[in-house]
C-alpha cells in the first residue's frame, strides 16, 4: 500500500480486537518513531501491552480494546502542537501501510505515568491508539476544495490533488478549520500558505500539521514550498 492510497484507506478506529502486532511491524514503527523524532525534536513512545490507558472511561469517543497506543510528547514551544500532528501522521499512515488501524485521540485516555516519559519541560499533547480493528472504520463529510482553498483552473493540477488529499486528514471532531492557499511563484518555486482557522474545540494547530502532511503526498513535496 503506497501512502496515497493509505490516505484513502485511513479512518478512525476506537474498538480494537486482541491480535499481538508482529515483531517485524513493532519493528518498522520504531524505526519511523526514531526518525521522527530526531527530524521533529520530540519524544514519541510507543507503549504496547497496556490497558489502563483506554479504560474505565465514560467520555466521547468510547474505546475499548485498545492496548498499544503512541504517547505523543515534546518539548513546550508555540510549534509543538502543528509538529505533533505533521510527524504523528507519518506513523498513522505507516501504521495504515502494515495493515494496522489508529485514532488520533485528544482527551479520552487515562495518564499512565509509569508507562512511558514526560519530561519537566516536555507536554503530552495527545495520544494515537493502534492496533487491529474490529472494522476498518468508516468515512465522513468531508468539505469542498473550494471551501478550503483558491483552487482554481489557473492554479496547478496539483495543488487541487494536494488539497484534496489535506481533507482526507483527520481533524478534531471532524471540524476541517484549515486553508490552503497557492499564494503564485517566485524565484520558479510555487509558494503554498496553510492556515488554521478558529475553533472553540481547539486542536487546530495540529490538525493543520496532519493536513500539511496530507497535502505535501497528494500535491508532490517537490512542487512546492510552504511559506
């Protein structure tokens, strides 16, 4: 599975059947979550075999089965929720391509502080949970490329692709509050702004950095730069 097509497999899954993920795929993750966070500057863990996390709960978005989940942490700054979401992704999506299913989670979970590390000067923005689902999820409404950017017929096919492929990322309640933007060229290099918009739920500074991701596969990275 390539990673546009996992883009169009991927959907949230909250229920999760007891099925021991391989060594090898244990292994693959690892080595993404090490490249992660050497490029993001920040601490990712994985945590398996652990089911306080996920239980016990009566919030939105009730799990169950869930017993591998991705701590994601990092060092506080302004910047931190948008890199969270843009290198989290990479792993959603590696995770699509081995045949696992996840779900960006933002408030349901109980701290397990003695299953994994958060540093004094560190914040555990979220968690993922990982794992064979009992289905592969489903999809949902999703907004028009028009609402979301200035595509248009005199802007590059690919920007429409890259857009397109941006609103198939999962976003906090489904809300979609960003914008892409093909601002025109300069120096023979495309210029691409992504913005957040507003939301009373918040998460949008990460949504935006899994939407950048998104759209940096669909449009090709190399026809662009983000400004």
């Amino acid at each position: 599975m390539t990673l546009q097509e996992a883009i169009v497999a991927r959907h949230s899954v909250r229920k999760y059947i007891d099925k021991e993920i391989p060594a090898d795929i244990i292994t693959a993750l690892q080595d993404k979550i090490a490249e992660c966070n050497k490029v993001g500057n920040l601490n990712i863990q994985l945590v398996l075999n652990e089911t306080r996390a996920f239980t016990g709960m009566l919030s939105y978005g009730q799990f169950s089965g869930v017993k591998n989940y991705l701590v994601m942490v990092g060092k506080k700054g302004d910047n931190l929720d948008e890199r969270i979401g843009y290198y989290g992704e990479q792993l959603v999506l590696l995770a699509q391509t081995l045949g696992l299913n996840t779900c960006w989670v933002g408030l349901s979970y109980r701290k397990v502080p003695e299953a994994y590390h958060v540093g004094n000067d560190e914040k555990l923005a979220c968690m993922i949970a990982i794992g064979y689902g009992e289905t592969q999820g489903v999809s949902h409404k999703i907004k028009t490329v028009e609402q979301v950017s200035n595509a248009s017929d005199i802007t590059p096919s690919w920007f429409k692709k890259g857009v397109e492929a941006a609103l198939l990322a999962p976003t906090a309640v489904n809300q979609q509050r960003f914008s892409f933007e093909h601002v025109g060229v300069k120096n023979n290099r495309h210029q691409i702004r992504a913005k957040k918009g507003f939301s009373m739920i918040g998460y949008t500074k990460m949504d935006l950095g899994i939407a950048k991701y998104h759209f940096e596969i669909g449009a090709g990275k190399e026809n662009f730069i983000w400004v």
